[in-house]
C-alpha cells in the first residue's frame, strides 16, 4: 500500500474513532498522568498535524540524505497534546533513527511570565 493510500486510510479511522487508532494501548486508566493528557486531550486534528509534519520531515531528510538531524519550528497543533501545563514546544528535534525511521524529540519552554 502506498504512503499516501496508508495516510489517508489511517486519517479515516482516526475521525470515526479518535482514540481507537495510534494510542490503543494506553487508554484513559494508564498511572502515567502525561499519557493520560495525551489520550483525553488529542483530536483528530492533532494526529494530522502530527501527520504533515512527519510527511514533511520525511521530505527534507529524502532532500538531504546526508543529514543526521535537524532542529525546527513545531507544526500548528503538533505535540499539542503532549505539551505541560505552563509549557510550549518552541523547537522539535528531528533525527533520523534508521533508513525510513526519525525520532522527533519536542522542546518544552515554560511560558514566560506576565504582569
């Protein structure tokens, strides 16, 4: 199956079934308080971006096949989920893990202060 058929396949039972898709195995009962952030508060919307930005990852590495790693901006939405209380992702670290496998690492900043 072609990348784009498996995405699209993949974008389909994620909106009929939000949460029965990517974090299966989690669910709302796991003792990690993060992961139950992540599966109480990730839509549909946050797997596409997390979608475009690997697609868009995936075509910078295929762009620079020597590279190792990169550091750049989050995607609207990526890692929204994900993100601390008091927190956001300024930057994400992308490093290529394998031929066709990347890790993406966020950095959370705490927000800055307000009067």
């Amino acid at each position: 199956m072609s990348h784009k058929r498996a995405k699209a396949r993949r974008r389909a039972e994620r909106h009929a079934n939000p949460h029965g898709v990517e974090f299966r195995h989690l669910g709302p009962d796991n003792p990690d308080p993060q992961w139950r952030q992540i599966w109480s508060e990730t839509t549909p919307a946050d797997m596409d971006a997390e979608d475009d930005a690997s697609d868009a990852d995936r075509a910078w590495f295929e762009a620079h096949p020597h590279a190792a790693q990169r550091v750049r901006d989050p995607f609207p939405g990526e890692f929204r989920a994900a993100t601390p209380p008091g927190h956001y992702c300024a930057d994400v670290v992308v490093v290529r893990v394998g031929p066709a496998l990347r890790a993406r690492l966020p950095g959370f900043l705490p927000l800055p202060a307000t009067h």
